[in-house]
C-alpha cells in the first residue's frame, strides 16, 4: 500500500506539472496574440464625444470628426480596429485610466496636471480658445467677461482658464449644454475650442456668434493609460506615417480648409 500511493503521488505530480505548464503556455499565447494589452486583441476601444464637430461627433450612427478619422488611420497601420464609444469629456481620462477604454480621442489638450492621469501620444493638432457670445451682445472679446456669466464644458482647458481668471464658470457636461445656454440667453458667453464654436455658430441660425479667438499654448494628442508604453510607441510610429503619407494633412484641409497653421507648429515627433 505504501508504495501503491507513492507512485499515486508522482502521478498526481506530474499531471499537475502538465496542467501548470499548460496554463503557461496559454497566457503566453495570449500576451502574444495582444501586444498592446488592449481590452479586446486587435481593437483600439475609444471613448469619444458625440457632440463636438468638427473634431469629434456622431453622424449617422457613425463616429468622425479630424480626431477620429486621424485615430483610424493611425490605428490601421498597426492592423488595428477602433471600437469607439460616447462619453462624458470629465469623465473621459479617469475611463483611460482605470481601462475602460484603451484611448481617448477628443481633441485632448495636453497638460501637466493631466499627465498625473494618463500618457500622451505625439501632438497631432494645435487648438484656439473661440469666445461665443449670443446675437447682439456686448461681450467683444475675453477682456469683458468680469462678471458675466460664461459657460464651460468641465473638465476642459476652457474651465481651467476660466477658473484661473476667476469667472466663476457654470460647468456643463457636453457641447450641447453649451450651445442650449447660449441660445436661450441663460449664459453670457461660452468659452469653447474654437473650431468647435464656429461649426456651433454657423449652424445655430444666427443665435451665436464668435467675437475673439486665441491660440492655446499646447497640442492636443491621444491619451492612453500610463501603464502601457506599447501602445503609446505604436500609436505614435502610425501617427508619423499617416503625417508622412499625406493623411494628416487631407483630414486638415477636410475639417478645417483654410485654417493656417501657426508658425513652429510640427505633429508628430517632428515637433
């Protein structure tokens, strides 16, 4: 009997060697089928904006814009799928952060408090500050805004700015809110990416206008969890191809024909 267990013993061993190197091998496959730690192998799952043309919006049932078309491309020349879902812009770099999604794509102003959060791509745009003011207002430019009520999208380098000049912002979840206070006349002025406050403007029927824009200091680039420098490299080596094949610049002259680009300005690695 004793030797009888002994050699059950080794048996059980041995199976159990089996089993373990099994399992070793199948997550080695795993890691190898995704290289990029994505939630799903070979699709870029992205959180987006549904309602910020031209940048990033929803047409058709379709998400688009500069930034998503732009992600697409440079998404393709690794192989790769982009799944893109709405949300909230305050809620959009936690979501990068804690792996809801593996990027973020909405004209993303690169900072330093949000480098505390999550790691950027290259830059891939520059931005302007747009001032947007109902018909016939007395707001002219950023310098008469004490005291007025402004409206911001939270969580954006608009609320920053607008928090730091001490207006007292009334913060809005999404573009929409926005636009919807201006045209009821509830907010003296909205503080806005600029090309999102144009195309807001010229299609508000002449509710809105725009009285005074200004360049912002920073690019605006793609966000990715900072635990993955794999897919921060490959979406960076897809951006400087789709700058050297001409995409960049064909999404450019799509959504913003006729917007010179500022001097020193390089997307890329070229900058």
């Amino acid at each position: 009997m004793p030797r009888f267990r002994t050699l059950a013993s080794l048996a059980v061993a041995a199976t159990a060697t089996v089993a373990l190197a099994a399992c070793g091998g199948g997550e080695t496959a795993k890691t190898a089928d995704n290289p990029y730690k994505l939630l799903q192998a070979g699709v870029l799952r992205t959180g987006t904006l549904t309602d910020a043309p031209p940048n990033v919006f929803l047409k058709d049932g379709k998400f688009t814009g500069f930034d998503n078309d732009l992600l697409t491309a440079v998404a393709a020349k690794a192989g790769l799928k982009v799944e893109f879902v709405g949300t909230d812009f305050s809620a959009l770099l936690s979501q990068v952060a804690t792996k809801k999604f593996d990027v973020g794509s909405s004209s993303i102003t690169v900072t330093e408090a949000r480098k505390q959060t999550v790691q950027f791509t290259n830059g891939y745009d520059f931005g302007y500050f747009g001032l947007d003011v109902p018909a016939g207002s007395t707001v002219k430019g950023f310098n008469d805004l004490s005291g007025k009520r402004v409206v911001v999208v939270q969580g954006t380098v608009q609320d920053d700015y607008a928090t730091k000049q001490g207006l007292n912002p009334v913060r809005v979840p999404d573009y929409n809110g926005a636009v919807n206070q201006l045209k009821a006349k509830t907010a003296d002025a909205w503080i806005a990416p600029a090309e999102i406050g144009e195309k807001s403007a010229a299609d508000s029927g002449g509710k809105i206008t725009v009285v005074e824009k200004q360049l912002s200091s920073s690019p605006t680039a793609f966000a990715v969890a900072k635990d993955n420098p794999a897919l921060l490299a490959v979406l960076n080596k897809g951006l400087d191809e789709v700058i050297k094949d001409g995409t960049w610049k064909k999404l450019q002259d799509q959504y913003y024909p006729g917007r010179p680009i500022p001097d020193g300005f390089t997307p890329g690695s070229g900058r």
